[in-house]
C-alpha cells in the first residue's frame, strides 16, 4: 500500500520439485507459504483495479489506516472473504455499474478498526499442532461463497461447532498428520451454511477466497475432518491456476465420478485433486470396513479421471507435470490388498455411477431410437447408434438409494430395499439380475433399474431402443447384447 513503487517486485516461484510434490497432494510449508503470498498479492492488484475504475471511493481512509496499523490492515486485506470482495466489486465495475452498487464501501470496513462483537474463533491442539480458525457466523460477505449461510449461531450451536472441531483435529493429527499440517496453513475461516435436505451434508470453497470454507454442521468429527481436507484441497488448486495455466480447453464437459452432471475438465481436475486427499485419509484408518469401501472407491475415481485427463492431451505442459504427478501418487495404491467382498461393493459403485451418469446426461435421439427397435423387430442387424453429451440444466450431487443400502450394511445396520438391491448387496448376482430386469420391463425409464444390470456398451443407447421397442415380452438383457453387437 504505501511501498515505494521503485521498490524491487519479488515474482512468485515455484521450483519444479516443490510443484510435484504440490500435484501429489504434498505441499511442504514454504510452498504453501508462497501460495498465500500470491494470494496476497492477487488482492492487492485487485484493490489496485478497484481505484483506478473508481477514484474517488474511500482510498484516504485505508492508506491512512495502514499507515498507523500496517498490520492490522493487511490482514483484513488477506482475509479470504476480502478477495471473494474484492473480485466481485472489480467484475460489477467493469459492467458500469456505480461505485456504491458495486459495494466499493466495504473499503471503509477494511480501513475500520474492528467493531461489534469479537468473531467467534474455533481453536483445537493435539500433539503439540495447533488450529485457530474465525466461525464466520455473522460477517456481511459471507453469503458470497455461494452457499446460503446459516443463521447467526446460539451459543450452544457453536458449542457444538467447537466439539467436532476438536474431535476431527484430533483424528487429522493423528492420521494424516501432514495433511493436517497444510490445513492449519491454509485454513483461515469457516462459514456455517444451511444444510441441503437432498444432500448428506454440503460444503464449498471459491476460486476468490483461499481459505475459506463454506459448510453445513457435520454429521460427526469424521465427516468434518473429510470435508475440511477437501476443500482445502480445492483451496490449494485454486491457487496453482492462479499461478499457471493447467488446462487448453478448460471447458471441455466430461465424466466426473463425483457428480451426476457433466464436468467442465477443470472442474474434473478439481475433484480428483480433492479426492486424493480425502482417499488418503480414509487409507490411513484399515480395520474399518466403512473406510476400506471408500478408499476402494475414490482410489479408483481418482486414477481413472487422472488418466482420462492425460490422454485427452488438452492439458499445458504445467498442467500435464501436475495431473502426472497425482496419478503418480494414487496409481501404487490400486494394488494394495483390501477385502474381497468390499472391494465388489466399491467396483459396483463406481459402475452404478457412470451407468446412471450416462443414462442421465448423454442424449439418444427418438428416431435413432426408433431405427434400433424396427431393425430388431424385422430381425436385422441393428444400426451404429451414438450418443450425444449435453449440459445438465443445473448442479446434481451424487444421489444413489443403491449406495445408500451399501453405507448402511457397512455401518452394520438393518438394510431394507428392493429385491435386487438385496441380492446385489449379498452378492447373488443372478437373483439381482432377476430382479433388476423385471423393473426395467415394468419401466424402462427406471434408470436405477438400468444400472442395477451394468450392462455393456452404451446403456443410454440401449435403454432408448428398449423405451422405443415398448415390448414387454422382449427381454432386456437380450436386447442389450443385440445392440451391443
């Protein structure tokens, strides 16, 4: 703010091995360190942006409330919710809108002493490493990070906040000690969110707020310690792009194993990356049947979604040492030994999500449909047919009763659920496949039915021409090898 402007700028580094070990999910501390000074720094042109398209806003109050509290002041300027600010404000001057309808008067909070009451803070030590995080329960900004946030907490809701950071700190110093250590570098506030009725629980980070993460209450100290490991991961991302180019076609839609929508191959980078460190903590805790079906899963996610970006070839040379990098880390994990009958359950889950992926966001068109089911009704070969990928019309978490029945019989509690979902989850595959194929002939738009069979080639293909067919007398596991021939 008031440095001389002869004074030598310092460009962010970062060597080749410190940037491999960051792909990996390793970050030392130095590393992390120059991360937030970039970040740092990122704010700093953004407030420079903001003065030249307005001028005339309250720029004496913070150049004189730096100069008598330097310190204070530039901590308020890092603080994630200030770049979440910062960014926005930029973004609606640059669309003409006026200075005080582009909230160009949060520059007179920043340059404010402190007011109102103290920040609730969440602090916990274990083992001798230390956390201290603001609870953002009541800032002005916090609804910017793209979840609603929470009421204003009760002093026992915050209590309650409180316990389960201090449970999940102790299960994160104690199992991924490491990452536990980046977190406590990157993490610089929590801003409690409503939770979502459809979801288990919901979190979020922002591309303009390394640091910050948005959440619902977790369920237990586990579910936070995950979350919190995820998004950090998504913290520390965000600053690798700000910092190099990772992607020629950014946009690019594909198959993520975390969604039910198409993602953008950034948005594919950003869940594996995430992922790796959730894999990893859930690799560190054997003996727990829960925790070996996760790690089963997202071990496989994570390294086919590397691999598929690397052979998409749309990546920069950056880009490509980083994913090598993470597909390095996870790949020796796919042969580690984890028990047979979970592993099934996590193959299987996997599976049921692409199939219903595929079923949900790839397009048959009606008459290609319609040529399979003549071609089968006059005893032909059937016709090349393909599949279109389109854009979902909005956000889809993952949602599957299937994986729900599986949590529950891993937890060890009574499973109750269809007759297929029942002999899946016992392993009877020809009683699942009895009775997933009598749904899908009861429905064939029965899209759990569908992937409950895991049938080959293109399911969304296959459950078109059968939809088009509407015969029930045809029997859906023939069909599909039909097509598939």
């Amino acid at each position: 703010m008031t440095r001389s402007r002869t004074a030598a700028v310092r460009p962010h580094r970062l060597s080749d091995p410190a940037f491999a070990a960051l792909g990996a999910g390793r970050p030392d501390a130095e590393t992390v360190a120059e991360l937030r000074r970039a970040q740092f720094s990122r704010h700093l042109l953004l407030l420079r942006e903001i003065r030249a398209a307005a001028p005339g806003a309250s720029w004496s109050l913070l150049v004189a409330a730096e100069r008598d509290d330097r310190d204070r002041v530039r901590a308020a300027i890092a603080r994630p919710l200030t770049g979440v600010w910062a960014a926005r404000c930029l973004t609606a001057l640059r669309a003409g809108k006026l200075p005080e309808e582009a909230g160009v008067g949060y520059l007179e909070d920043l340059a404010a002493p402190p007011a109102g009451p103290v920040p609730r803070r969440l602090v916990a030590d274990h083992d001798g490493l230390t956390i201290s995080v603001r609870l953002e329960d009541r800032h002005p900004l916090r609804a910017q990070l793209g979840l609603t946030p929470a009421d204003p907490l009760t002093d026992a809701e915050a209590a309650r906040w409180q316990e389960l950071f201090t449970d999940a700190w102790q299960l994160l110093t104690r199992v991924v000690r490491p990452q536990a250590e980046v977190l406590a570098q990157v993490l610089d506030c929590i801003v409690p969110v409503r939770p979502d009725p459809s979801a288990r629980g919901i979190s979020a980070t922002s591309a303009d707020a390394f640091g910050a993460v948005a959440m619902s209450e977790p369920a237990d100290a586990a579910a936070l310690a995950v979350g919190l490991l995820h998004e950090t991961q998504h913290s520390l991302l965000n600053a690798v792009h700000y910092l190099f180019d990772l992607h020629r076609e950014p946009d690019a839609l594909g198959y993520s194993p975390w969604r039910d929508d198409p993602r953008p191959v950034s948005g594919i980078l950003h869940g594996a990356y995430a992922y790796l460190g959730v894999t990893r903590f859930w690799r560190a805790r054997p003996g727990d049947p829960m925790a070996a079906f996760e790690y089963a899963r997202w071990r496989s996610a994570v390294a086919d979604a590397t691999d598929d970006l690397l052979r998409r070839g749309g990546l920069t040379p950056a880009g490509t040492r980083f994913v090598a990098s993470l597909h390095a880390e996870v790949r020796p994990w796919l042969d580690e030994p984890v028990d047979p009958a979970v592993a099934r359950l996590a193959a299987g889950a996997n599976t049921d999500h692409h199939v219903r992926w595929r079923l949900r966001n790839r397009h048959v068109e009606p008459a290609d449909a319609r040529a399979l089911a003549e071609a089968w009704r006059r005893g032909a070969p059937p016709p090349r047919v393909t599949s279109e990928l389109r854009r979902a019309p909005r956000r889809a978490l993952e949602a599957s009763a299937r994986l729900d029945l599986t949590h529950a019989l891993l937890r060890g509690e009574v499973v109750d659920g269809s007759a297929g979902d029942l002999a899946y989850l016992r392993g009877d595959e020809e009683a699942a496949v009895r009775a997933y194929r009598e749904r899908v002939i009861a429905d064939p738009r029965d899209h759990a039915a569908w992937a409950g069979l895991a049938l080959g080639g293109a399911p969304e293909v296959v459950a078109a021409a059968y939809q088009a067919l509407d015969d029930p007398e045809t029997d859906p596991i023939t069909f599909a090898a039909w097509v598939s021939s």
